[in-house]
C-alpha cells in the first residue's frame, strides 16, 4: 500500500533476536516485541536450542505472524547472529534484543520520539533493569581503555573510588539521569538505531563470538561519527544468565573478547608491555573465577554425598534398633 501525498509514513522496525537455549523466558521476550505496533518483523537467529522450544516460543508469544526464524547455521556467536539477521531486515531502523529482554509497552514508540530531537548517526540503548527494578549494570558505560581494565581486575578503584585514574568501567552506580544523555559504551542487550547506519560501519566485528562485540561496536561507531546515547525512559527487564551456556565457557571467550578488542584499538596508545600486562591480568582473573566455581562444584559434590551419607547411616541406624526391640 502506498503513502497518501502528505501522509507521513510510519516508521518500521526489524528485531532481531538471537537465541542459544534461551529457555521460558524467550516467549515472554517475543511477545513483548509483538505487541510494540512499530515493529513489522521479528527475525529469530536460533544458534542452537532444544527440539520444540523456538515453536513452542512462538506459539506461547502470540506473534508468529512477525517472526521469521533463521536456522541450520549452527552457533555461529552473538555478532553474526546479529549481522545475519540484519542483512535479512525490511525495514527503516534495528532493534538488536536479547532473547532474556522484555520490553515495556510503548517502548519502541518511545524510543523514536527521543531519536527525532537527534542528528544521525545515533546508536541509542535502554535503560536495563533486573526484575526487582533495579538498574543493571552495563546499560551506561565508559569507554573500555586497557588502564580501566586493568584496575577493574586489580580492583585498584577500592583506593581511591573518586580519582579519574581509578573510573570503572560500569556507570550504573552513579545516579541515573533523567533525560536521554551521551553515552561512550551502552550494552549489546538492547541496540537501537537506523538500518542503514548499522550496515554502514559493517555491522558487529564477528570476531568477537561472544561479549565485548557490542563494546567494539560502541567505540567503531564513534568513531565513525556517530554518537551513543543512553534513554533512561525505557526500562528493560533483563533476565541475566537464562542461556544453558556453560558460564565458564563464556567467561573464557569474553576475557578473549577484551584481550583482542585492546590489541585491536589500543596498540599504538599502550606500551606493548603494559598490553602483555593487562592480558595477564586478565586470565589470572578468569582462572581464579575457574577455580573458585571448580571449588564450590566439588564442595556441593561432597555436600551432596555427605547428607546422603548421614542420611543413610540414619536409615542404618533405625533398622537397626528395629531389629534388636524385636
């Protein structure tokens, strides 16, 4: 159908959503896009789920009608998960969400309004909430520099909270603002901006498989131009740690993540040996995280085995006792 002369045109919006067994929550994720009017189309990248679970999403969701899923491709990662549905998109802007994401009722809606007091390019994110509320981390963030790395995994910023050589990375502790303000880094949960900007800068680096893609993508399209933006209007509830991915595994390829994206974009501001440092940092932290979790496993193991132990010489016992009344 086409536009009436003077008709404005209602802008459309293609959601792509990139699913790795997500669980339960993907269908409450798909309805709360179905029933945004602006959104024409839901493309569905499934990298890999159980037998039965993107169909029954969809039919729990009550929008097959919008949903297009993408399948066969195997987990090819988060970023070309994105660029594949992207590439497939019809429509005037992208709305890059995660399968753990709800998004309130007018949210899209809200979001154009905000955009038109905006020059292009623009990259906007939502403000991400847990389902007590609460803002999470990650929705506003500073730009991820090797130095700030460095003292998130040394925890340095414990010395002097205040010192600008002591800023985390992580803004959520500061007060929220009440207006859409400029942001260096917003996360790759929820990513809002016009089609044809993200197919400018190429789309996510797909060598990034998982995290830290949407922090590259943050400073690539600043420094192309383009200016990110935080709106607090928009609340998202954001159900963390939903995937049956090892988070071990994650941890691992998300600390890669860091490591490439510093060589990367820092090479020539950072001494190599002070970049070698960082690096070190970095999987000294992940291996005290691996074997922190490897603790806990084997103590919850044990656990198990001592209460069904005791649970069993109890058992034992009263027989026992039984017996000998006899």
């Amino acid at each position: 159908m086409g536009v009436e002369p003077g008709q404005e045109r209602t802008p459309s919006v293609t959601a792509v959503v990139v699913s790795y067994f997500t669980g339960p929550v993907l269908a409450r994720s798909l309805a709360s896009l179905g029933q945004q009017p602006e959104i024409t189309e839901i493309i569905l990248v499934d990298n890999g789920n159980f037998n039965g679970d993107i169909d029954a999403a969809i039919n729990d969701s009550d929008c097959a009608a919008l949903v297009r899923v993408i399948s066969g491709q195997g987990n090819i990662g988060f970023a070309a998960g994105c660029n594949l549905g992207a590439r497939l998109a019809q429509s005037d802007y992208v709305l890059i969400f995660n399968p753990d994401a709800i998004m309130p009722d007018g949210g899209i809606v809200q979001m154009l309004v905000d955009a038109e007091e905006l020059e292009r390019p623009w990259l906007m994110g939502a403000k991400l909430v847990g389902p007590d509320g609460v803002e999470q981390q990650g929705s506003r963030r500073r730009v991820l520099t090797p130095g700030r790395a460095f003292v998130e995994a040394t925890r340095l910023y414990r010395l002097a909270p205040q010192h600008p050589y002591f800023q985390r990375f992580n803004m959520h502790t500061s007060a929220c603002p009440d207006e859409v303000i400029d942001v260096p880094t917003i996360s790759g949960a929820v990513m809002f901006l016009p089609l044809a900007d993200y197919m400018a800068i190429g789309g996510m680096d797909e060598h990034y498989f998982m995290h830290v893609e949407d922090v590259d993508f943050c400073l690539r399209f600043s420094d192309a131009g383009g200016t990110v933006y935080f709106n607090p209007h928009v609340p998202v509830v954001h159900f963390k740690s939903s995937s049956r991915a090892n988070p071990v595994r994650i941890e691992a390829r998300k600390t890669a993540g860091i490591i490439r994206y510093f060589h990367k974009h820092f090479s020539n501001a950072y001494p190599r040996p002070f970049l070698w440092l960082v690096d070190a940092a970095l999987w000294v932290s992940f291996g005290l995280l691996f074997v922190k979790r490897a603790i806990l496993k084997a103590l919850r193991l044990v656990g198990f085995g001592m209460r069904r132990g005791e649970r069993g010489l109890r058992r034992a016992r009263s027989l026992s006792k039984r017996q000998s009344e006899r």
